[in-house]
C-alpha cells in the first residue's frame, strides 16, 4: 500500500468515497472541491493507494488558534471503502496525516467524527485520540 497525495486522477475514487461515507457527490463537484483544497498550503489530502485502486483518503488541515501558540490541527475527512475495511489502510492514513500536522507546526489532532459512526469512535480511542467535548452544529443556509 502507498499512502501518497491525491491527483486529479483520483477524482472518481474520492467522489465514490464521499458518497460511500455519506455525502454524496459528483465528480464534478469533488473536483471543484478539491481544487480549493489543493491551493491552499493549510490543507492535505492523501490516499490510501493498493495496486492503482484508491482504496481511502484523508483530508487534513491546520489553523492558528487562540488558544494555544501553536497550530491545531484537524482531520476532516477520514473514509476507507466498504471492499478495502479491516486492511489496516485508516490507521495508515492516520499516520500519514498526523505526520503532515507535525511537519506543520501542530501539536495536536482533533477529529470531529459523527455520533453515528460508533466504529470511528473505536478507531480513534485505539490510535490515542481522548473523548473531550461534544460538537454542536447548526445550518446556516435555513436547511
């Protein structure tokens, strides 16, 4: 497996994976996405690559914070395929990630999985990630 950054030749991939996670989408617009998210230097994406088949990605980034003095980082989007589970591929790219964050200043990780998503949970604890808040949100759009 090769962790390495997403290409445009992986647009279908993570378009399928966005909507194997729950957000669908099309290739259209995970390419508008990501191309946002590939001119900015505070954000990465990474995938998880088994013989030329994008088997999952992370999307990751870093801010300033008023809390600390150094950087947060963030991990917005973790999804490994349904057909690739259980290979070892999340915590490869949670590694690969985190490295990411380290070289970008940050000295911590937050990950703000949905409450649903109970086998995220126990992936997150088994990597050392704590349980220390909730997360509220609210659409701004009326919706």
């Amino acid at each position: 497996m090769d962790v390495r950054p997403s290409a445009a030749a992986d647009l279908p991939a993570l378009a399928n994976l966005m909507t194997e996670l729950g957000y669908p989408t099309t290739i259209e617009a995970i390419a508008t996405r990501m191309a946002l998210i590939d001119a900015r230097t505070d954000f990465a994406t990474f995938v998880a690559d088994l013989d030329g088949l994008v088997a999952g990605m992370i999307t990751v980034t870093v801010s300033p914070s008023p809390l600390r003095s150094e950087p947060t980082g963030a991990i917005v989007a973790l999804v490994v395929s349904s057909a690739f589970r259980g290979r070892g591929i999340a915590p490869a790219l949670i590694e690969r990630g985190e490295s990411w964050l380290c070289e970008h200043g940050a000295s911590r990780a937050t990950v703000n999985p949905s409450i649903h998503r109970e086998p995220a949970h126990r992936l997150y604890n088994r990597l050392g990630y704590e349980h220390t808040g909730l997360r509220l949100t609210k659409a701004l759009d009326g919706s």
